[in-house]
C-alpha cells in the first residue's frame, strides 16, 4: 500500500474537526494519518490527541523566556512540523497569527478550515461567534464552511471546497455554529483525501479539482 500523507495538525480550542480527522483516518477513509498536533495552549485538541496516542505538542504562546517573539515561536513550530515529517498542515481552529516563515515553509501544503462562505466574514478577528454574528448580523439567508489553503492574508488563501447550510430565522451565533460544525467535519476530511490523491491543483487564486484517474 501507498504511504499515507503525513498530517500536522495546528488547533488551539476543543479540537472537534481534529477528532473528525483522526476518526476518518483510522476509518480508512482517508489516505491519510495525524502524525503530531501541536497547540500554543493546552487544550482540548490536544487531550484529544494523547487518547488518540498521537504525539502532542505544546509551544506555550504565553512562555516569553522560550519564544521571545513570533519568529521565534514559529521556528519551535516549524521545528515540531519538521520532526514529525509532516507533508501537509492542516488548521483546525489554530488562532495565532502567523509569520511568513511559517506559511511560506508550508506554501500550498497548509489548509485551514472556517466557518462561513469564504471570502465573506473573514480575515482579521473574524473567528468563532464574530463570524456568526457578523453572518446574522447581515441578514444573510445561508453560510456555511470553507477549506482553504494559507497564504500571508488571513482567510484568503485559494478556496479548495465550500459547503452551504442554511440560516434558519431563529438563530443565534452558537445555533448557527452548531448546525455548521458537523458540516466542517465532513468538509475537512474530504479536502485532505483530494489532496492525498493528488487531485488538487492551484491555479493562482483558483482551486482545480482533478477528476480521479480512470
Ligand atoms: C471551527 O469552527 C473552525 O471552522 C474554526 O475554528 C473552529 C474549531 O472548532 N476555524 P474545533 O476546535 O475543531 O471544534
């Protein structure tokens, strides 16, 4: 069998897409594998990843001593990436700022999750509830997830897929989200297995998706 792609998962909250990802993998239904996960916190992602005995990393965002400034706690991620021989970076509700050093040593192979339609409600401080209030806020009738690639502007990397779901008139931000999440879930794992297949291609800000050789 193939090798599978090596996965380096980055998440600094409950870790529910991770959990998705690992449960797919050991599913088989991606060729794929969560090789280390790595957080500037000790969260949930991380409890998640030990159970799931998948080597986890913390680099503390708040030890000055160790990582005086961004340059220097990327290059600790870097180096946890590298370690692990990480091929493809996945995002998962990872919330520090990152320095070119980071995203260009991942260019086109770093994938971010968010959620809303893409390029709309996001960028800077456009994370958890501000999205859906700023969503509902809109009076917009649909939102939904997006899988990205990173590049330097937050939120703005080539789109690889998106997923519509409906706002429903009652709907609060922590409403919208939960309807939204599970949706992420299935959206991740099937952005990762086209990119395991090799079947996705970016076109400057355009994502071809490759048919499956016959
Ligand atoms: C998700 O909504 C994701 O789209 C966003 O952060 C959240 C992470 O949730 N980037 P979880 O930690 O995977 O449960």
């Amino acid at each position: 069998m193939a090798q599978k792609l090596r996965l380096g998962v980055l998440a600094s909250g409950g870790g529910s897409n991770l959990q998705a990802i690992i449960v797919n993998a050991a599913a088989g239904k991606l060729d794929a594998e969560v090789v280390v996960v790595i957080s500037d916190v000790e969260c949930g992602a991380q409890e998640r990843a030990r159970k799931a005995g998948i080597p986890a990393v913390v680099v503390d965002r708040r030890d000055k001593a160790r990582y005086p400034t961004r340059e220097a706690f990327d290059e600790a991620v870097l180096e946890a990436l590298r370690a692990h021989e990480v091929e493809l970076v996945c995002h998962a509700g990872y919330l520090r700022m990152m320095t070119s050093k980071l995203v260009e040593a991942y260019a086109g192979r770093m994938m971010n999750i968010h959620p809303a339609l893409l390029p709309s409600f996001g960028g800077p401080g456009m994370w958890g509830h501000h999205v859906h209030q700023a969503v509902l806020d809109c009076g917009c009738k649909v939102s939904g997830c997006t899988v990205h690639f990173v590049t330097a502007g937050t939120d703005e990397g080539p789109i690889i897929l998106q997923r519509c779901v409906p706002v429903e008139e009652e709907d609060t931000p922590e409403t919208l989200a939960a309807r939204i999440l599970p949706y992420e879930h299935v959206l991740y794992s099937g952005a990762i297995q086209l990119y395991a297949e090799g079947r996705v291609r970016i076109e400057g800000r355009r994502v071809r998706i490759l048919p499956k050789p016959a």
